[in-house]
C-alpha cells in the first residue's frame, strides 16, 4: 500500500505538470482552432532564459517570473507576426509553421546554451527533509508546490473566461470570431492575448517541471511532457480548460502506475503507452470526454 502511494503521489505530480502545458494548449486551441505544436520547445526556450539568470544570482522566483513574463511575449508575437498572416490564407499552414518552431527553438536553444545538460534550480523547498507525511508515502516540497501551483492557476483561468469582459470576449472568438468581429469584439487582440496567455503558462510550467525530471535540463526535456500533454488535452477534450486538468491527472497517474507495475512499459517504451492512449482517444472518442462536438448546417 505504501508503494502504491508513492507512485500515486508520483503519477500526480508529474500529471499536475502535463495538465498545466496541457492548460496552455487548450487556451490556444479555443482560441485559433489549432494545436500548437511548438508549445513544449517555446517552455523550453523560456525555462533555459530563467536558468540562465539564476547562474547571474537572480533569484529562482524572479527567474521564474521572467520566464512567464517572456512566454506571454513570446507567445503573442508568435501570433501576431507568424501565424496570424498564414492563417488568413491557409489554415493548414499554421501547423507547419508550428512543426517550423518546434525545430527553430531547439536549434535556437543548443546555439545560445549549448546542448550541455543544465540543473535548474526548483523554487520550492526539495531537500530530503522537506515533506509532507500523506500516508504511508512522502509529498516533497517540490511536488506539493507543484499541486498548489495548478489549483491556484486553475482558478485564475476559471475566473479569467467566467467573470471578466476580457474573458467572455475568449469565449465569443473561440466559439464564433465572424460573429464576435461584428459584435465588436476585437479579435485580433483577443487573439494574440491567447496565445500569450498560453505562452505564460507553458513558462510556468517549464520552470516547475526541470527540476522533476531526470534529465534536468537539456534539448529533450520537454519533448516527452509535450507528448504526454497532447495526450491529457485529447483525453479532456481540446476545448475543456477543466479536461485539459482531469486528462493530464490521469495520464500522470497512468504513467506512474503502467512503469511501476508493468517494468516492460517503463523507460523507453513509455513514451509509446501515451501515443497508444492518443491513438485509443481518437478512435473511440475523438472530441475528449469533455469536448463539446461541432455541428454545421449544411
């Protein structure tokens, strides 16, 4: 039972870490109709500019500010100078410009950092002695700062599309922008606010997820979240801010439970049990457990 708890705690932490990049792609996609398939590599980018200004002395937590400050930035520029203009002309075209990032920032990444591997410091307490007791099991520092940080983010995207204009704005131009431009929605600027919202939060969660990984932080760490968070938003439903959560749990918590009980899934064959999983939601279930279907009249 105690074993059974720590890969629980496990498998929820690493899930509270795909539900916040999974958060971030769901934000886009209400917003564009699009994944962004650079949103693993734009963290990325992001987490080594906070690393790197740990290693002037800054401290974690403005370096983590930093990295949510620049992903927003990022984020919006994105929208505003690459994809808005493909967009107009082909949809299709975004993904290939996203494909064009994905390979851009890591290039970008190995040219200024080096493909050395890096150790980012966490912003929560990580040392043996700092836990929680929850049963028979640890919660560390780092993890229960994780948990805190998704329930506290969740409730600020949750009041950010319920009860504000900015947010119902959101809503109107991910559920219908001809109708929302001629209601006098500004469109354009609601959508680059998504992107960069989502740029934030992917930030966020690279900062919190470097410190987690084994690998610390290298060319390829949020390669395998950004796999695993596709996974979580298809298994919600892509246009569910609350599926992107409940999805990123439970893959979180299959991972954990599928390597610790079935050795011969674990390590390198992990990555191939979440590509399963979104090939089983694509066919049983293409629109998530809580994705709303789109009927058109034709």
């Amino acid at each position: 039972m105690d074993l059974l708890l720590e890969r629980l705690v496990s498998g929820l932490t690493n899930g509270s870490v795909y539900a916040l990049l999974a958060l971030a792609l769901v934000v886009v996609f209400r917003g564009s109709g699009t994944i962004n398939f650079a949103q693993g590599e734009l963290a990325l980018f992001t987490t080594f500019v906070a690393w790197w200004l740990t290693t002037l002395g800054s401290p974690v937590w403005l370096a983590v500010l930093a990295s949510i400050a620049l992903g927003f930035v990022l984020g919006a520029g994105i929208e505003r100078l690459l994809v808005r203009p493909v967009q107009r002309k082909n949809d299709t075209a975004v993904l290939i410009v996203a494909l064009g990032l994905f390979t851009g920032l890591n290039a970008l990444d190995a040219l200024l950092f080096g493909t050395e591997t890096k150790v980012m410091p966490s912003p929560f307490p990580n040392g043996l002695d700092d836990y929680v007791p929850l049963g028979g099991a640890r919660l560390y520092g780092d993890a229960l700062g994780v948990w805190v940080v998704l329930v506290v983010l969740v409730g600020l995207v949750s009041l950010l599309f319920r009860r504000t204009r900015v947010g119902l704005h959101m809503r109107a131009v991910a559920d219908n922008p001809e109708s929302a431009a001629l209601a006098g929605v500004p469109t354009s600027r609601v959508l680059a606010l998504g992107w960069g919202l989502s740029g934030a939060i992917g930030g966020l969660a690279g900062v919190l997820v470097t410190p987690l990984a084994p690998q610390q932080l290298s060319l390829t760490t949020m390669f395998t979240v950004f796999i695993a968070a596709s996974a979580a938003a298809l298994f919600g439903g892509l246009d569910s801010l609350g599926g992107a959560i409940v999805g990123g749990l439970v893959i979180g918590v299959l991972e954990a439970l599928v390597t610790g009980y079935v050795p011969a899934l674990g390590g390198a064959m992990q990555q191939t049990t979440v590509l399963v999983v979104i090939v089983l939601i694509l066919l049983v279930r293409p629109t998530g457990l809580f994705g709303s279907r789109r009927l058109e009249r034709v």
